[in-house]
C-alpha cells in the first residue's frame, strides 16, 4: 500500500522541481537580505500605480476612468515589466 503512494509522490516532486538548476535563483542582496529580482520590480510597479492614482485623483482624471480598477492594474503591471526590461533584461 505504502508503494502506491509513494510512487505518485516521488514523480509529482520531479515534475515541479525539473525546473531548479544548482546555480540558483537569481537574486541580489538588499541590506544584508537576498531578495528575488521579480518582487522589487513587482514593488515599483505598485509604487507607481499608487502614484498616479494620486495625481490622477489631484487633476480630476480619476473621474474620466470608467474601468479604475484595470487601468492602474494594467498602469503597475507595465512599469513593472518596463522596469525588469530596464534593469535585468539583455
């Protein structure tokens, strides 16, 4: 019995650990910590939105929007990838 579970067990894990090299996961070190690349540009995109949620709302154009929600999502999503492409990309 304990042969059935284990062999699904032992396949699953080689499945979703394929992926991992012995290099690492690229990250950098941020006051001491290692922090992945992505949550920092996840960060700045967040900032971002926030910010211009602010301006927005200051000069009367959050009124405008009909969809807010998607447009500082959609607004944090692209300065986010903008700054991956700037920072980390080729």
């Amino acid at each position: 019995m304990l042969r059935f579970l284990v062999r699904p067990f032992g396949i699953s894990c080689a499945l979703l650990l394929g992926g991992c090299t012995l290099r690492g996961a690229p990250s950098f070190s941020l006051a001491g910590a290692y922090f992945p690349d992505w949550m920092l540009c996840g960060i700045i995109g967040i900032a971002v939105a926030v910010g211009l949620r602010v301006v927005f709302v200051l000069t009367g154009l959050d009124a405008l929007l009909s969809l807010r929600l998607f447009t500082y999502l959609s607004l944090g999503v692209i300065t986010a990838l903008l700054a991956w492409l700037i920072w980390f990309g080729p």
